[in-house]
C-alpha cells in the first residue's frame, strides 16, 4: 500500500489515558490543590483525552477530594480513580467517583516475583484470588474496571497469561501491562503484549494498556511499541511529569501517531491544538519548567537556529519541519496585547488559552495584573497571561504570609543587602506588617534571608529556577522555589519583570503552602 493510501486506512481508536494528575503528581514537588486538579481536568476534557485519572483515592483526604472535584466537573471523559486490590480502596474510589459522568476504578496489583514476594509476600494463587475479588467488587459499583498488573515487564509470561485470563473473566475491560520500574526495551516490550494477546483465550473481551516509567529514556518509545503490538489505550501524562524520570509524555505519543499516519495503524481523539497551553498550565501549577529542547512543548522545538535551516524552512516548511507549530497550539501572531487593550479582549484571549475565572473577583485580579504589566512592558505575551491565570489561582492557598515590598541593595564591589516588607496573619485573622533585613551573597540569597528573619520557618531550600517567560530582557521572570519542611515538599512559584521580586514572591508562595492544612494533610497521609 502506498504511504497516502495507508494515511488513510481505517484506524483504530488509541484511548489517551491521562495520569498527570494521579502518577504525575506523585512526582515530589508536584502536588497540587484540588482547584488547581480541577483546572488542569478541564484542560485535558476540552483536548479530549478519552480517560483522566484524577488521584488515588484512598491515599488522603486531598486526594478523595481532588477526584471527587474532578469527577463533578468533567463531563466529556471518563475519570478515573487508582485503587488497590483491596476492599476498602475499591469503597474509596467508588465513593469519590459517585457523581462521575462516566466513572473508571483502576485496581492493581503486582505480579513480578521480587514484588509478589518481597512486597506483597503473598503466593502467586493469592495474587490471582485478591484480584479477581477486587475486580468482581468495583464491577459491583461501576460498569467500567481497569486492571493493572504492576511490574508486568518483569512478571513471568505464564502467570502474567494465568491472571489476566481470570481478570477479563471477573469482568476487567481494560488491561494495562506497566513497565513500572521504566526497565523494558521497546522489542521486547512490545512482543511480550503481542505474545499475550495471541495466547490469552479471551483476549479480545479487553483493551490492552501500556503504561511506561521513563528510567532509562524509553517510555515513549515502549509505548510506541506496544501499540504496534496491539495495545489501544496507553497511559501518559503532560510534560512525562511522573515519578523519578516521569511518565511516557502525552505530547510525544499523540503527535508521533500523528505525524507517522503512514506506519501506525491507530488515530487518537486528541484536539491536538490544545497541547502547549495544557504544558504550560501544568509547568505553572506544579512549578516543574519544561526544558527548551523538549519535544513538541519545549521553547525551541519549533525554533530554527540554523541559517541553513531557516533558509530551507522559508522556502519549503517541510524541509526542516515535520509538524506545524500551531497545530500544537504554539500561536504565529504572539504580540496579542498591551496597555490599551480591554477588559473584554483580555478575557477573551485568557479564554482561547483554556483559562476561565469562576468569579468576578478573580478576573479583576487578573485583569489589574494584566494592567500592571503592560505599563512595564510594551507587549503582552500568551506565557506572561499564562504566568498572570497562576498566581491568580495560587490565591486559592490561604495567605498566611503576605509580600508587600523589596529593597535591594546591589553593587559591585558591595556585600549586596536587601529590605523585605511582609504581613502576617496573626491568630485573630488581622495582618501585621514586619520588616526585616539581611546581607547575602547575592541580591536573591539576601532577599531569602530576610524573608526567613521575618518568618522563621526553618525550611530547607532545596530547588531555585528562574526562567523567562518569553524573550526579551523586559521579559516576566518565573521563579521557582522548593522549600523542605521536615519532609514536606512544596514548590513555590513566582512571576515578576523583576526576578529578585519574582523569587520573594515564590518564597513567600512556598510558606503559605507549607501553613496550608491541605497541603499539610497530604503528606501527614504519606506517613510523613
Ligand atoms: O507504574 C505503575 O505500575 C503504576 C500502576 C499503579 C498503574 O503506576
Ligand atoms: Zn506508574
């Protein structure tokens, strides 16, 4: 067949299961508020990813109540809710799931050796018998039940045939085979889904997953794999945030399907043109930028450096490019506003990147900093709106501390000193100004070290990232910062044209999510 004539031979559909909320957020650091879950759902429902799952129910009241937000706003996809193959976390997620639209329980449990018998230290018929009890238990409360069998990569190929026969039997409509470990290579990952497909009897009663760790920099291309190989559902996150190295990123997998029509024989749902602002709403949210070179989302993955290149590419786009910028949602015209523009337009353009204000409040919040900006700066970039929608909604965290002013004193030759304002909620809810200075190494560590003889918290910085938001020296700084509380890890972030104040403003973000007893919650649930 030739290569057009293949492009447009029927496809099968590819399920795009989204996990940035659930395994990507099992990333430390990247937690996120029930809002900010419920905000980057409604992302993922208008790119019409077919599954999200939105958390792990049972795991703390943060993350039942993250699913149950996410299960009462989307409508368009299915949510789903991890469980394990146990009765109490299948209650859990049926529980958080009640008002879905189209509900999912994902249970698991691991089938390797070393997990069975380390971990589990149950006997491989134990294993077989607790799935198949918490399969028949989430059929009892919904009609959709995917099945995991963790570590399948390393499980043994008979008992990986042995349970999952016994799954699709006890009535599992999808099963996902996980690399979990991201240990898998892509031909052998993919023979092992060809080799149970052909040989499990009743393989055609289910869909098969993947869902691949990015350990050794082959989760997409395992993916990519499996779905030569028969799989129709795999399992991705935004950016690959994940755990360790991260996930297989939603991004690669969805546009490599698409830009290579002529070899994979599947298509997905995904309104492709929604992709960069999702990326950069969850950047934003979770604090993790995303690198220059990564693929489709990253800041020079369209960028031709190369005169050469960019001769070509004016001549003939396909020379160099093998997709086109804006059907990823990165925008030709990115000059969209400055200080004269309106109310209406600004809301507007905030609404064609996915943002949408639930309150008047809110939109005059953003809308003042809108103004703020653009009488620093002639032109107001889709990155800088994106920065402004994130600290708007990084409100929704109570303010205990709150940034007011920054003096700096930075000169050559000069130990820099800076002067940093603040209020402080006191225990009657009333705001107490302080003021503090400190010297420090550089304009920044002085900053912090005022910022620390106000607050006094005694958390350890672990991460400081500035990156520009768009080009430019009079570019918004974006500063991330993470700060360590005796186990409890928060990212703050910050936006300035001033990157000194952009840091404050992270640092004091920080604090105020280290008081938050959501946050704090959280992670007294993780046993820390
Ligand atoms: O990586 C993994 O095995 C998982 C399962 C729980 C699906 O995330
Ligand atoms: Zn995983």
């Amino acid at each position: 067949m030739s290569s057009a004539a293949e492009a447009t031979a029927k496809k099968d559909k590819l399920v795009i299961f989204d996990t940035t909320l659930r395994d990507g957020e099992q990333s430390p650091g990247a937690s996120m508020t029930r809002d900010e879950k419920v905000r980057i759902a409604k992302m993922l429902e208008k790119m019409r990813v077919d599954v999200i799952e939105a958390g792990f129910a049972i795991a703390s009241p943060g993350d039942f109540e993250g699913v149950q937000a996410v299960a009462r706003a989307v409508k368009e996809s299915t949510v789903c809710s991890l469980a394990r193959a146990v009765g109490p976390d299948i209650i859990r997620a049926a529980e958080a799931l009640k008002d879905a639209a189209s509900p999912r329980i994902h249970t698991f449990i691991a089938t390797s050796p070393i997990h069975m018998k380390y971990k589990l230290q149950l006997a491989p018929e134990r294993v077989v018998e607790q799935a198949v009890e918490a399969i028949k238990h989430a059929r009892n409360h919904v009609p959709d039940v995917e099945f995991s069998c963790e570590d399948a990569s390393r499980s043994e190929f008979e008992f990986l045939c042995r349970i999952i026969e016994a799954a699709i039997n006890a009535g599992a409509r999808t099963i996902n085979l996980p690399d979990t470990v991201g240990y898998g290579e892509p031909g052998e990952y993919g023979a092992m889904f060809k080799r149970l497909i052909e040989n499990i009897p009743n393989s055609d009663k289910a869909i098969f997953s993947t869902h691949c760790h990015n350990d050794l920099g082959l989760a997409v291309a395992n993916s990519l794999s499996a779905v030569m190989n028969g799989v129709r559902q795999v399992e991705c996150t935004i950016n690959g945030l994940g755990e360790r190295a991260g996930n297989a990123s939603l991004e690669e997998i969805v546009m490599a399907v698409r830009t290579r029509k002529d070899i994979f024989p599947v298509e997905t749902g995904i309104v492709t043109e929604h992709i960069v602002p999702t990326s950069r709403l969850v950047a934003s949210v979770t604090g993790f930028a995303v690198q220059p070179n990564k693929a489709v989302v990253g800041a020079n993955a369209f960028a031709h450096e190369a005169g050469i290149h960019q001769d070509g590419v004016l001549k003939h786009r396909e020379t160099y490019e093998i997709m086109r910028a804006q059907d990823v949602g990165w925008v030709n015209n990115r000059i969209v506003l400055g200080k004269h523009s309106g109310r209406a337009a600004v809301k507007a353009r905030f609404e064609e990147l996915g943002v949408t204000f639930d309150s008047p409040a809110a939109l005059n919040a953003a809308f003042e900093r809108f103004k703020e900006l653009a009488d620093k700066k002639k032109e107001v970039f889709d990155e800088d709106l994106q920065a402004i929608a994130g600290r708007v909604f990084a409100k929704d965290v109570e303010e205990t501390f709150q940034f007011k002013s920054l003096e700096v004193l930075s000169k050559t030759g000069v130990v820099p000193k800076a002067t940093v304002e603040m209020s402080i909620r006191d225990d009657d809810g009333e705001y107490v100004s302080r003021t503090a200075s400190s010297e420090g190494s550089g304009p920044v560590d002085a900053t912090f070290k005022a910022i620390e003889n106000i607050v006094q918290s005694g958390a350890d910085l672990q991460l400081y990232s500035v990156n520009a938001i768009t080009q430019g020296t009079d570019s918004m700084g974006e500063v991330t910062v993470r700060l360590d509380k005796d186990g409890t890890i928060v990212n703050g972030v910050g936006a300035d044209t001033d990157i000194v104040c952009a840091s404050a403003k992270a640092y004091v973000h920080a604090l105020n999510l280290l008081k938050s007893p959501e946050v704090r919650l959280r992670w007294q649930e993780y046993g820390v």
